[in-house]
C-alpha cells in the first residue's frame, strides 16, 4: 500500500451522494449514495487501474477527486494539499496539474475548434505557451506521434485514435502530474487500443505522470496497471498488485468479476454467475453491500459492514479476509 503521506494523491473516506429531487418544488426525497467512504492513495508514476460493473461509480469517484463534483465529506490531497480547503489562487495553480481523458474524443473536442485552438486553449489561459503558439502545438502533436503540419484541420478530420491522440496531447500540454483516463480505448479498435496504451506508457515515464485508469476491459487494466481497485456499488471492495489480483482475486466480487474475464493469465476458475441485478444505489443493502449475491454471504454480513483487511501489499473489505 502507498504511503499516504508521500504519495501524489491520497484520499479518505470520501463521500460523494447525488440529492434525488422530486415535485415542482424539487424537494430532496432521497441520495444515490454514489462514492460512499472511498479510501486509497497513488504514488508517483504510478498506474492505478480502476474496475467494477457499469454504474459502480468510477466516473463519479475521478470527477469528485478532479473537483467536478463536490464530496459529502472526506478528503482529497493531492501532493500533500487538501483540495478542498484551498483558497481560489492556490487552486487555479494545482486545477493544470490533474486532467482527463475521455472515452470519447468525438464529443470532448469541440468541432468547432482547429486542432492549434484546441492544444493552445488552456496554455494561454495559463500563460505557458512558450515561443510561438504553432511551434508549440506542432511539439505537443510530435510527442503523441501525430504530424505537426495538421494544426489547422478540425477533430472529425482525423481517425478515432488520432482524435485520442489530440487529447492526450491537450492533457499534457498543461504538464500534469495526474491524469485520469475513463475508459481511453474502449471506442477504439483493437488493433489501436494497444498504440493508444502504449503511447500512454510511454508519456508516463517521460513525463513522471501517475494516471487513475478505468476499464470494465480487464486484460487492457491487467496490461497497464501497477496495482488494480474493484469497486462495488460505490466502495472499493479489493485493491492490491495488479499480477495479484488478476491472478489471485481474494474478494468474492472480484472472483466473480475475473472470473468472467477471457484474458489469458486471469484467474482460471469455473465461471462465478452472480445472481440478481446489482442494487440501486439510493437503497444500498445493509453490512455488506454486496451480500444479496455474494456465493460466500454469511449472517454477519448482512448487519456488519466489513472492515479493511491489509495483508502485505492487498487491502480487502470482507468478513472472510
Ligand atoms: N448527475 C447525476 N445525478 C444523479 N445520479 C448520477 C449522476 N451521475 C451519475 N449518477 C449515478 O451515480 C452512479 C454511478 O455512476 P457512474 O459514476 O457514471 O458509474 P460508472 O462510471 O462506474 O459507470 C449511477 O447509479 C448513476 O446513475
Ligand atoms: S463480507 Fe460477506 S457478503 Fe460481503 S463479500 Fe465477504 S463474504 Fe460476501
Ligand atoms: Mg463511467
């Protein structure tokens, strides 16, 4: 486990819950307890892969630590700052250093916007540009293997993996420490998923950066990643070495998750099927949150939330562990 206190991100038991409204007065009836007491930390250059199911709430969790959504309670440090106690001015500082990638470059690069217009944006914001803004981005365009002289054409010019590519290359252009990246290759083909990934390797030990990474695709996760977080209806279930968990999941989730994984080297066991649906997160189960399909649920986890459990490099949350 990372040191909490020398690591580039470190979070406690954040809390993030979505107010359910309802009627013209929209009365809040009800939360989606969304990320409820997430605890874990990054150090630096470190790849941190993020799994679990559709709705599980990975996209809620990274938007909360990038200051999009504001958390119940907990906190957020990033390189030893709480950020959510900062003042306006030390956060428009730290604010360039944490950026995304999205699963869909289509529809997170303005059409509208030239590739210069959209790689020198947040640098003039910023006051970073250095020398002429063309010289600049034709660099940035350089170092995510995509040729300089194509400044002045617009997103749907390019391929999905080029318009990847430019906003890779706009996450950097700020020259970020962190770097969450939801879902990178999921709307690539194959054969680009493996450039895109790589590339991202690569930038990773030119750069120091650290990137939370989140796939339900569990050999790109298993490929990338230093160490691998299951989530589960809001909290993280298991985290631990990403060899480890892939081969030796201790978490009865995530035996049933990689169990249903066709990567090769990912846990070989007969096929977990979870029975019934996952439940909704404005009622979450009581103790732990998974026993109504848990194959392993015993009295005492349906009154008991389970504590974490640390051994060695592994964290679990389960009355087995
Ligand atoms: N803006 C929102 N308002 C209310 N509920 C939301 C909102 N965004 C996400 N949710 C809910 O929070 C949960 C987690 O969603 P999300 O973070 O998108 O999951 P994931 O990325 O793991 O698929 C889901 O139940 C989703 O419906
Ligand atoms: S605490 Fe109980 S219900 Fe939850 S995962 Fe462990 S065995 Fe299953
Ligand atoms: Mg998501």
């Amino acid at each position: 486990m990372s040191n909490l206190y020398s690591s580039i991100l470190a979070v406690r038991d954040l809390k993030m819950y979505f107010p359910v409204r309802r009627g013209v007065m929209s009365r809040t009836v009800g939360y989606v307890y969304a990320v409820d007491g997430v605890t874990f930390s990054m150090d630096k250059k470190e790849i941190l892969g993020l799994v679990g199911e559709s709705g599980c709430s990975k996209t809620t969790l990274a938007r909360t630590i990038l200051m999009l959504e504001k958390p119940v309670s907990g906190q957020v440090l990033f390189d030893g700052k709480d950020l959510f106690k900062l003042r306006r001015r030390e956060l428009a500082g730290l604010r360039k250093r944490l950026q995304i990638i999205f699963q869909d470059p289509t529809a997170s690069l303005n059409p509208r916007m030239n590739i210069l217009d959209i790689l020198t944006e947040g640098l003039l914001q910023y006051g970073m540009v250095e020398g002429d803004r063309e010289t600049h981005a034709r660099k940035l365009l350089a170092e995510v293997g995509l040729d300089g002289d194509v400044i002045y054409r617009y997103p749907h010019e390019f391929s999905g993996g080029q318009r990847q590519r430019i906003s890779i290359a706009r996450a950097i252009s700020l020259r970020p420490d962190f770097i969450v990246c939801d879902e990178p290759v999921s709307a690539l083909d194959v054969s680009v998923q493996a450039q895109i990934i790589n590339l991202l390797l690569d930038l990773r030990e030119r750069y120091d950066l650290s990137y939370l990474f989140i796939s339900h695709d569990l050999s790109v996760v298993g490929y990338i990643a230093d160490r691998i977080a299951v989530m589960y209806l809001g909290r993280m279930v298991e985290v631990g070495p990403a060899g480890d968990v892939v081969e030796d999941p201790l978490h009865p989730y995530s035996q049933a998750l990689l169990s249903a994984a066709t990567a090769p080297g990912v846990y070989r066991k007969k096929r977990i099927i979870l029975s019934g649906e996952t439940p909704s997160p404005v009622a979450p189960p009581p103790g732990c949150v998974f026993h109504p399909r848990c194959p392993k649920s015993m009295p005492v986890c349906r009154k008991e939330v389970p504590r974490e459990t640390v051994s060695g490099k592994r964290r679990v949350w389960c009355h087995l562990c």
